[in-house]
C-alpha cells in the first residue's frame, strides 16, 4: 500500500510517500519481503481512483506491470497481482498471468476480485454498478474460461523439431470454443501453459457469495478479521463448503490480514500506534467509513455515535467489509472518531500493537488454534515495518518451528505446498483426433482447480 498499510503512514518520517511512483521502493520491498522468505508479495488493486488525492498517497503502478519488472530483480518470492473479473476479459487476463508464470518461472499469484467500488463502474461506461449475485456469476464463468485457455495448450507441446519443421506436436494447441452466458471465446490462447499450469488462484471476499467462490474455486483466501472467535467460525464454514465441490480440506490456504506495529517495548509500540493516530486527517477516514457502510457521513460529529446503519442486503458493495465495521459497532458502540482511528491501520483487519514475541505470539495463537493457515503482513509503515518485521519476527517464528529458514521451493505453489493443476494428457490428443475425422469437433478442456 505505498506508504504503508495505516492511512497516515505517508505523514510518518519513516515512510516514503514519493515511492508511489518510484520502482526502486518496489523492489527494496521486495528484496527485503525475498530476505525474510516470505511466499509472495501481494499487490490490492481498484480501477478508480480510491480516495481523496488531497489526503493520501493514492494511485499509483498497475500491478500486472510492476510485478513484471519486480520478477526480473527477484528470484523465490511469489508475486500476487488483484485484477478483476468485472471490468476485463478472460483472454487478456489468462493472457497477462500466463506471462507473468513464464518471466518469473513459476511464481505468479492472481487476486481474484469483483470490484466493490461504484466509482470503478463509472470508469467503464456502467450506468450503474453491476449487482453482487451478478458479479460474482460472471465471476463463476470468467475462471472457467481462464482455465481453459490455460489448459488449450498441452505441457509438452512445444517440440521444436527444425528438421521436420514443426514447433508444437500435432493436436497439442487447440481452441476452447467456449459459448456461455457471459463469454464466447474461441482459442487458443497465445501463451504456452504457464510453468505452474495454473498461476496461483486467490480471492479476496468473505461475503456469502465470495465464500461460495472460494469453495470452488480459490486455493488461497485473504480475510480480514477482528478476533480469534470470528476468524475460527470463518475458516470453519469455509473448509466445511469445500466438500460440496469435490474438494478435500486441505486445498486452500485461509490468510488473515495482520497489521503489525512493532516496538522494542510495549509502551514503544503504544507509543507508535497513538502517534500514527494523531497523524490521521478525519475527512479522508470519514469518507473512508461512508464507503464502507455505504452511508454518508459527512458533517456528522466525530465525537458522537454513528447513525443506523443500513440493512446488510441493501449493501452492493464491499459486503464482508461491511459486516465486519458493522459488527465492530455493534460489539463496541464507539463514536465516528474512534472507528476512523481503530480501521486507519488495517481498514478492518486486525491491527497488533506490540513487541515482536507478543506479535509472534499472536501468530502463534490463531495458527495452533486453526484459524490462519498463514497470514498477510500489512505493516503499518513502509519500508521500515515491513524490515522491523523480517529482522526481528521472522526470526523468533524460525525458532518456534513454525517458518521457514530458506525457501524449499522456486514455485508459489510449491511455497504453499499445492499440488500443479494437471494439463491435458497425449490420450485426450489421441482422443480428439479421433473425434474429429469421425466429424465429432473438439472435446470440452478439462477445467479442475489445483487440490
């Protein structure tokens, strides 16, 4: 997140608020995010302009991009880039990934979203912002044809035999013809199956019907949530949906967003967390907060209660957001101002205070209990947090067992300990060709999600 992951990292002597568009910020993180031996590095993406330029550090690099140029100076870590399925196609998408698969041998991750914001439906000609349910039906279709323009070309199939003059054995590229309610694509893609078969797939939504998708389809899920209890009742329902669609338990890894603020001491971390607080201004927060309560705020006291806020079915934006906020306020009834100071550091994930054992201590806890498979650093300030946490956190989770020393593999996937989602086999070659002289056409690419 530029700066850092609070909204007045900018303002803090620590950050870089000019590394928005300044490569070399990337790659130090990187670099530092490579030395800690983190799984990936992910990148959030919106396609509006996410608020008040007059505040913060919005906007910046398109991320598919950066993480192009971020592959060449990097080698183990994984690079996860947001790109929604509202607002693209399936071909550039499957295109786009399947590259970056290539350029970085293995270590792309896609973010799977469906867009929330009404501003980016306005950026794309929408009279109005596309229904929930709608979104995330086109999202459904959007990954079946994703997946099969990766799988249109076999694993082998490049021969490169000069002498015979063929560059890929016959039948081994073919086209998808894929005719649904939302795409027809014909194929083949025109990128060679990527290195992991599937770039890795993660989504980001907690709503009912992103909790859905993620059954079917998501093999890493980033959550935001406030307490133990919640993040174990999450990751419960959601492994329990994964058996309705033929999944076994284990297929998907479940990543809290975990917003670290460390200190030497506690009154240190304190001490930095009150200071990042004074440094917030309460015009960006507050129409941060009307976003995600889809209710306008403005001109109300900072120091008087929310109003009532509106029925979770009305909301056709961010709904896990909402539910969480909304949830906060019920449980904790505080004034606007004291919402805008709890969500400045993480927007709704769980922010930690403290010195580095009692962050790994938090770790420690929510991964023993079963609520985190791992989880998504979100340091508060950047680059400061992000090396705090690699120099002195890491570490204590090496001594725990519970992180790695050194990388064991060079593929995201094989960071995550997934399986390579199988291509297409010579037998189905053998069978298509045998299709088509009996005039049959083409059979339908197999589909499967990686576990």
């Amino acid at each position: 997140m530029n700066a850092g992951h609070h909204d007045a990292a900018w303002r803090h002597p620590d950050a870089r608020p000019g590394g928005v568009i300044d490569p070399a910020h990337f790659i130090d993180l990187a670099r530092t995010a490579e030395r800690g031996h983190f799984d990936s590095l992910f990148l959030a993406d919106g396609l509006a302009l996410l608020g008040d330029a007059r505040w913060n550090t919005v906007g910046g690099f398109e991320p598919l991009t950066l993480l192009a140029a971020l592959s060449a100076v990097t080698e183990r870590i994984g690079l996860i880039a947001t790109v929604s399925t509202t607002f693209h196609e399936p071909y550039t998408v499957a295109r786009a990934f399947a590259s970056l698969d290539h350029l970085s041998a293995g270590r792309a991750g896609w973010n799977i979203v469906t867009s929330g914001n009404p501003a980016e439906s306005r950026n794309f000609g929408y009279a109005s912002h596309p229904e929930h349910a709608r979104r995330y039906a086109r999202a459904d279709e959007f990954l079946e044809v994703v997946r099969k323009l990766w799988d249109s070309w076999e694993d082998d199939a490049i021969v490169l035999d000069r002498r015979a003059g063929r560059w890929t054995a016959e039948g081994s590229v073919r086209p998808i013809d894929h005719h649904g309610e939302h795409f027809r694509v014909a194929g083949p893609l025109n990128v060679p199956r990527p290195p992991q078969g599937h770039p890795l797939l993660v989504q980001a939504g907690s709503s009912r019907d992103g909790r859905e998708f993620a059954a079917r389809h998501a093999e890493a899920v980033f959550t935001a949530q406030q307490t133990l209890g919640d993040a174990l009742a999450f990751a419960r329902d959601l492994r329990s949906r994964l058996a309705r669609h033929g999944r076994p338990a284990d297929a998907l890894r479940i990543l809290p967003g975990l917003c670290p603020i460390l200190g030497s001491t506690e009154a240190e971390a304190r001490a930095l967390e009150e200071e990042l607080t004074a440094l917030q201004i309460p015009e960006y927060g507050l129409a941060q907060l009307s976003g995600m309560l889809g209710t306008d705020l403005t001109g109300l006291p900072l120091d008087g209660p929310l109003p009532p806020l509106p029925d979770e079915r009305r909301i056709n934006g961010n709904k896990s957001r909402f539910e969480l906020v909304a949830e906060l306020v019920r449980r904790e009834n505080p004034t606007i101002r004291e919402v805008i100071a709890r969500l400045g550091g993480g927007r709704g994930h769980r922010v930690v205070a403290g010195t580095p054992e009692g962050i790994a201590d938090t770790i420690e806890e929510w991964f023993r209990a079963g609520a985190a498979d791992g989880f998504n650093i979100m340091p508060p300030i950047l680059p400061t947090g992000l090396a705090d946490f690699v120099d002195h956190v890491v570490p204590i989770l090496v001594r725990r067992g519970l992180f790695r020393a050194d990388y064991g593999s060079r593929t995201l996937r094989g960071h995550y300990g997934l399986p390579r989602p199988a291509g297409r086999r010579h037998g189905d070659r053998r069978e298509d060709q045998a299709a088509a002289a009996s005039g049959a056409g083409p059979a339908v690419l197999p589909t499967g999600v990686g576990g």
